[in-house]
C-alpha cells in the first residue's frame, strides 16, 4: 500500500463509490443463484483473499500506511472472508450436480493480526473452493496427502470401479483433462470441484459444522474476560454473576456480543487509567480477528459499549454531558414523558428551570443501565438492603418503582408544589433514579461515579430555593462524625481495608449556612464495615 502511495495520490473514494455499488449488486446476484458464472465469481473473490490474507499491519512495506487505511484494509478482508463463508456453506448444491459432503470444512491458515479463522467450506453445491495448508489453493491435479502423508485411493470410474494405476494415474488423467481448448476455465473447476468428486484433488474432510472464521474471536475474547476479572479481582468479581443470569448464548455472534458487552460494562467500574488500558486491549483483540472498531466508537467518551462491524454489536451511548436537556429528552420513551406530564412534543417548551427534562434523560439512561448490566443493585425504600436487578421482575418492580417517583417528582413541577416539597419528591427520586449500585461497588473515580454524580447534581437548583444544599465537602475527607451528620443510621455495609465512604445511594443534604434546624434531607451510603471495636479508623 505504502508502495503505491509514492506513485499517486490515491484514488478518490467517490470516484470509486458507483463502481464498487455496482459490483457488490451485481454480483450478489450471481452469488445467489446456482450457477457456472457463480462457480467462477467465488473462485475469483477466494483468490482475491489469498491476496489479502498475507498483508499485516506491522510488516513492510505496509507499516507506513496511516492507521485509519489498515483499519478500513481489515475490515474489508474481514469481510470477504466472512461472504465467503457464508456462500460456501449457505447455497445447495444445483440440480444434477454431485453434492460436496454436506458440513465440510477445509482448514484455513492463520490469517494475518494472529487471530485464528476458517477458510469458507461448502456444506452443499458445487464448486466451493477447498484451500489447503499455508502454501496455498489446492492446484488441479494436486494429490493431497491423507492423514499421516497416505496417498488416498484414486476416485472411482464412471462404471463404479476403482481407476487403474492409484493415485498417480489419477493425477496425470486430471492434468491431462486440463489441457484443453480452455485451460483456465478447466484449470478453475479442479481448483473448484467438489469433495469427492473425479481428478484426483484432494479427499472429502469428515462431515461436522461447517468453521465458522468468528469462533476464534469468540475464544479470544473469552480469554480477555477471564483475564480481565483475575488482574481486577479487587473491583470486579470472580465469578461474573452476569453469566449465569443470563440465558447462555448459543452462537458464535451471540457469544462475541454477549462477552463484548460483559467486559465493556465491566470496564465501567474500574479507575479511569484502567479503564481506557482495557478498552485498547479490547479493540486489539477484535482487531486481530479483523473486526475493526470504529473509530469514532474509540473517541467518543459517550459510548461505553463500542460497536463491532457486520452488526455483531451494536455502539450504546450514555451521555454524562448534556448540553441541552429539553433536546435530548425528545427521544425518550413515552411513559417516561407521561409519568413526568410531559411529552416529546412540549418538553422544548418548559423553562430552562425545569428540571423535568433532565429527569427524563437520565430515567431513560438509568433503564438502559439496568438492562445492559445484569449485576446491578438497587434500594428502592430507605429501610431496604440493595436487591439484585439481574431477574425480568427485579426490573419491572425497579421500573414501576421510578416511574411512581417520576410522577410525583413532575406534580411537584407542574402543580406548582412549595419549594420545600418540591425537593422532597426530589430527593426521593434521587434515591431510585441513581442509586444503582454494584455488590462490589464501582471506583471512586469511575464512569459509575461520574454518572452518580451527574444525577445527585440535578438536586443543587432544588435545594438552594429550599434552603438546603450538597454537603461540599468531599467524600474522600469524610470521618464517622460527617457520617453521623448527614446519612440516616442503616447505611449498607461495603468493604473492609476500603475508604469509609464507599458509595452514595441517596445524596446527602445540609441546612444551608448552618441554620440551625433538622436535618430532613439525610442521604444513604455504602460504607466500610464496623468492627468489633468500633469504627474503623477513618483517614
């Protein structure tokens, strides 16, 4: 690539554009049909992989070119290898036509990047292209040898006979058929012939599944988890208990999807630093087995689950900023809306005090969490110890639960309540709408705190005409007095040789500047255990 590059400025994409759209129709369609014109389009493309597969991204004269270049290069190989699966394996075998035996597979040298993958195996129709070892397609006429270097047997004649003279005699007839008025076209049906079939190529492989190119990202990615929550076994559990929450997946797709997204809402719990370090392990991972993630999906801080190419996993986006709530509660689900007395048609309308909006952006955020993340926790009264929301009827009770607190905390709005109950309603929905939490509670300086940040911050406009307002001081500095001062006594229990605070299920509030009143508006939070003497000395 590079080499090309210092004799032009490449070809302009859009001047590529029709063309290449009118390529992929047409011979899609000539795929989909069985045919000889289609026999001869799959042996061109698997030829064109043959090209493809040997170029990596560190080798020369390749190293040079610029990162985006060999992503988009990847992906495009990544995809012909998996068209070519799928053709080899999806359309029968044509009427009249020996059948290849139904599930083969031959083998596919390691592509470039170290991932395994497969070469496509016809599981029916003629003419799936067999590739043998590394050194390349099996030429016409090639005698492959069986397991442990035995000739195979020459293929039987017409009348059911076994061919005089072995496999050597087989060979030298199939040369000799190829040796005709068109020597390319014979030459590319051997290269093509069915397992099986006459002239002397190689053998049938046993009957099983087909290979599938993806099974190897899926192993890969496994592994990647199994690392993952051994080097951070202090923030995440041993065992992931999403894994057998969750029904198992079935499929190499549902495996590499459901394991992506596993470690990537992991990841949201770890220390920003090691966050980003296992998002770039991850994004080598993929692409190593061809599946580039985008780049966008890499740069964005609002995706936390980036997606994988041919659909394998879709991008999700929790945005911590929001800019212009009234715009971004458009798109939220209605009964989020009816719960609050708003709708995606007046909430542009409300006044940029109105907190409605954004209750309304980060209820939808907090239900998306909950369904991507089977190992949250959630109180949803102040005498409870947090629940697993893992179970379809944990999560019904979480949403009913929101929305009855949505929809007192939108009357207060509405109905004009007095500013003291207005907080109130408030308050108590901070409790459910941001009070997800962890068994193992996430980082302090996690996605996970930043989120429960963000929602505690909706209160700070509320208080202050109530004449309350965030305790400023930090988590990090609080003693058992500050404990004392500003949570209510059955707070939840986290772990020990841990900070004192660990987590805040409820946000803490204070009388502003000192009055001198009660305390009405104590938060709830995770701390470090008691012991028997007493509290652990606090820092």
């Amino acid at each position: 690539m590079s080499g090309a590059a210092e004799h032009d400025g490449g070809v302009p994409a859009g001047a590529l554009g029709a063309g290449l759209s009118g390529f992929a129709q047409a011979a899609g369609a000539v795929l989909a049909t069985p045919s000889e014109c289609r026999e001869v389009m799959l042996g061109a493309l698997s030829r064109c992989w043959e090209e493809l597969r040997w170029v990596g991204r560190h080798l020369q004269p390749y190293a040079d070119d610029p990162a985006e270049v060999f992503d988009h290069f990847e992906t495009a190989r990544a995809s012909l290898e998996r068209l070519l699966w799928a053709a080899g394996t999806a359309v029968p075998a044509r009427a009249g036509t020996p059948a290849a035996v139904e599930g083969s597979a031959p083998a596919m040298a390691e592509p470039a990047g170290g991932a395994a993958a497969t070469a496509p195996g016809p599981a029916a129709g003629e003419g799936a292209e067999r590739v043998g070892p590394a050194a390349g397609p099996i030429q016409p006429g090639q005698v492959v040898p069986g397991p442990g270097g035995a000739t195979p047997p020459a293929p039987p004649g017409d009348d059911g006979t076994e061919a005089a003279g072995g496999g050597a005699s087989a060979s030298a007839s199939a040369s000799a058929s190829a040796s005709v008025d068109d020597p390319e076209r014979e030459a590319g049906k051997a290269l093509r012939a069915p397992a099986g079939a006459g002239g002397g190529v190689a053998p049938a492989a046993p009957a099983g599944p087909p290979a599938d190119p993806l099974a190897g990202m899926a192993d890969a990615l496994g592994a990647l988890e199994t690392k993952l929550l051994a080097e951070q076994v202090g923030l995440l559990p041993r065992t992931p208990l999403s894994a057998a929450l969750r029904p198992p997946a079935d499929t190499t797709t549902e495996r590499i999807a459901a394991t992506w997204q596993r470690v990537h809402m992991a990841l949201l719990r770890l220390p920003a630093h090691l966050r980003d370090e296992w998002r770039a392990q991850a994004r080598e991972t993929a692409a190593a087995a061809g599946l580039a993630v985008a780049a966008e999906d890499s740069s964005d801080p609002d995706v936390i689950v980036p997606g994988l190419p041919w659909g394998l996993c879709a991008a999700e986006r929790i945005p911590l900023v929001v800019a212009d709530p009234g715009a971004a509660a458009v798109g939220v689900r209605e009964e989020i809306h009816h719960k609050l007395g708003t709708s995606s048609g007046t909430v542009l309308d409300l006044p940029s005090t109105d907190p409605r909006p954004i209750w309304a952006v980060r209820a939808e955020q907090a239900l998306r969490l909950v369904a991507l993340d089977p190992e949250l926790h959630i109180a949803v009264m102040v005498e409870d110890q947090p629940s697993s929301l893992s179970s379809e009827e944990a999560r019904l009770r979480y949403r009913q639960r929101l929305n009855s607190l949505l929809e007192s905390a939108g009357s207060s709005q509405a109905d004009g309540w007095p500013p003291d109950s207005r907080l109130g309603a408030a308050h108590e929905l901070d409790m459910v709408l941001g009070g997800l939490v962890h068994k193992r509670p996430a980082a302090l300086d996690s996605w996970w705190w930043q989120w429960r940040t963000v929602v505690s911050e909706i209160l700070v406009p509320l208080a202050e005409c109530a004449r309350y307002e965030r305790v400023p001081k930090a988590f990090a500095k609080w003693t058992q007095l500050d404990v004392d001062a500003y949570t209510v006594k059955n707070s939840v229990p986290g772990q020990s040789g841990e900070p004192l605070v660990q987590w805040v299920l409820w946000t803490p509030l204070k009388p502003k500047g000192g009055a001198a009143r009660t305390n009405e508006r104590k938060g709830r939070i995770v701390m470090r255990p008691q012991t028997p003497y007493g509290w652990q000395a606090s820092s």
